[in-house]
C-alpha cells in the first residue's frame, strides 16, 4: 500500500514528530499490511512529482513562484506521482483552519490546497484522503468568530472537509469552527505524541530541565502588543532562579532559538540538530520542561514528563488536550512558571499516569477510526 503525506522535509521537526506519531498509528490499523510511505514537501508542491524532490528550497519554490506555476504548466500526468499514485493521502497535522483579516492571512489561499489537493484528488478514480491532528492558528484567545463572515475559508473548510473520509482535529478551536458550520469531528491529542512508539524510545533517567525559548513566544505575531523584551525577561529570570539547583538544557529547533539562548546566558547549555530523531532522544532526559514550542513539550509529554507551555497564539492551547497548562505570552511572569516548575516536580508520577491514560484512549480512537476508514 502506498500512503504519502502532506508535511513537510528538512523544514521543522515538529512536523516530523506529528508524521512519524501517524505512521505509527496507521501501522497498528493496517496490521499485517505492507506500506511504502513518501513524503510531499507542502511549501513547495511541485515535489509531488517524482523527481522534484530536490525542488524544495523555500528560496526559490515557497507560496506561490515558481513551484505552483511550475506543476499547472506541466501536465498533471507528465511525471510519476505522489498524489495520483497512492493509495491514501494523508495531510499530516499543522495548523490548516486560519483566518486573519487584519493582515489578510487566509488558510484558503495557502500554497499547496489548489496543487495537491483541488488539482489532483478528483482525478483519482478511488480518491481517499485523510486530514488528521488539523489544527486552527488564531489569537490566543480566539472564540473562533473570526471566520464568520469569512466566506472563502468557510467554503474551503468544507470542500476540504467533504473530500476527506476522515478528518481529526488537534485543539477544541479547531472543532468549534467546523462545528459552526455543521462539520462533526473528533478532538484527540495530536499525533506526535506517538513519534516515540514508532522508534520504539524509551524515557531516559531524567537529567535536565528542558527550556526552548522563541523571541515572540511562537512564529508569529499577530497580536501588535506582545511584548519581546518583557517576554525576555520574564524567561530570563525563570532560567537563570531555576539554574541555582538544576543543570538546564536549552532545546532549539532552529538557528535563531540558539542565538536567542545564548542572549539569556552566553554559557548555557544548547541542543541543536538537523535529526528530529535525535531530538526525541534528547527529550528522553527531560525532567520538565519550559517551552514555547508547543511539539517540544508534546514530545516531553510522550515520555509522561510534564512542561508549561507559553504561546502567543491558539496552538498554545493544544496542551489542554495532554493534560497541561498554558500561557498567553503577555500574562505570564517568572514567578508563575517557577511556580509551575516547583508544583510539577512534586508529583511528577501523578502527570506520567495522567498522561498515560490520555494517550492510550487516544490511540485506541485514533486506530478505530483510522481502522473503520480503511
């Protein structure tokens, strides 16, 4: 069986946690089955042709130059293809329900929808296509009635909705903007939390207080009052208290999370790799967690170790659904997560069996429904 995802390559390992927790899952639904997985790198299409593959610079193929113009020149039959020659087609988690008029941010005009899936699924004579862990990207606070009046998401919601045999969401915001328009779905944890179980990791003894600091709190700022430089010192404080009895690791999953580290202490301790396997294993030693990565903490929590989460929009409040607190960026202080830090280390055995009942009815469900639509 062919299965090829929608994620992305070499981009962000947080997309990697979500995709290898999905092989896993539908490797326990499709017991017994043989599967041959690829990948499409969705900032730039055009790798759903073979041998496009190395087409992936975001330089040169992100949004909408020259990747999309490039695949609606050829025809769609011209080369081998990831899309038309599966057998399933998974989208693989990430924020896929936006809306964002203030700045003119529409999930409908992101850059894969029109090339991979309007330009391919209805060619397929048995199309089957799964939308699984999607999540919506909104303000922090977010009720949802953004998308309102927003005609063009709103259809597009329900297009990709009624292509899809199965669509699962990863936040409650994300099921009350399909709910608003009549979509039934269901609300599970996202599916990184199963990336562990399909390299067989185990939690290691826990050795650092994991930190991962971004200089806005998230990618985005789509609040104009978030405030950075009091983010830093909040984050600072908390970091540098913490370090007087604890050896901490900073966790980047870019560049520029390094230099910002290194701007809280010049010394400290920093993790960075190109391997997302490599960062699950790192995340193995976690003691707790301190994190605006929202996937860092995802994968702390696989191995039944809690984090505070600190965003500064809605995928912040994912962590309710694993059994975590967040934070909206500009209401958080230094003493509220030192506070957090001390309260967690005192029951830490209540979070790992906490967690643990939350993921095994989650993979329980995920397994049905992924079973019932295959």
């Amino acid at each position: 069986m062919k299965i090829s995802f929608i994620t992305t390559v070499d981009h962000n390992v947080g997309d990697d946690f979500v995709r290898e927790g999905i092989k896993y899952l539908v490797k326990k639904a499709l017991e017994g089955t043989e599967i041959e997985f690829q990948n499409i790198h969705k900032h730039s299409p055009i790798t759903v042709r073979n041998g496009f593959e190395w087409f992936k610079n975001v330089k040169f193929s992100k949004f909408t130059f020259p990747s999309q113009k490039l695949d609606k020149l050829l025809p769609v039959k011209l080369t081998g293809d990831k899309i038309l020659d599966a057998d399933l087609v998974i989208q693989s988690g990430a924020p896929v329900y936006w809306c964002h008029k203030e700045i003119g941010s529409y999930c409908s005009q992101n850059e894969w929808y029109d090339t991979l899936i309007e330009r391919r699924i209805p060619l397929k004579q048995n199309p089957l296509l799964f939308n699984i862990g999607a999540g919506a990207c909104q303000h922090y606070y977010s009720d949802g009635t953004e998308f309102n009046d927003c005609t063009q998401d709103l259809e597009y919601i329900t297009e990709f909705y009624n292509l899809s045999k199965l669509t699962t969401v990863r936040d409650k915001l994300a099921r009350k903007v399909l709910g608003s328009i009549g979509l039934e779905v269901n609300t599970l944890p996202c599916p990184s939390i199963f990336a562990i179980n399909e390299y067989n990791l185990q939690k290691q003894p826990g050795k650092y207080i994991i930190f991962n600091y971004m200089e806005l709190a998230g990618h985005y700022a789509f609040s104009k009052d978030i405030d950075k430089d009091r983010w830093f010192t909040e984050m600072s404080k908390t970091y540098h208290e913490i370090k007087k009895k604890e050896e901490i690791l900073f966790v980047c999953h870019n560049k520029a999370e390094v230099e910002n580290a290194k701007r809280i202490d010049p010394d400290a301790n920093i993790f960075f790799s190109k391997d997302y396997l490599e960062y699950m294993k790192i995340y193995s030693q976690a003691k707790f967690g301190v994190m605006n990565r929202v996937h860092g903490a995802f994968l702390i929590a696989s191995y039944g170790t809690p984090s505070v989460i600190i965003g500064n929009d809605s995928r912040a409040r994912m962590a309710e659904e694993i059994g975590l607190e967040s934070f909206y960026v500009n209401d958080v202080s230094s003493e509220i997560l030192i506070e957090k830090y001390n309260s967690w280390m005192e029951k830490l055995d209540t979070y790992k069996q906490i967690f643990a009942s939350i993921k095994q009815q989650a993979e329980e469900k995920y397994v049905q429904l992924l079973s019932e639509a295959l």
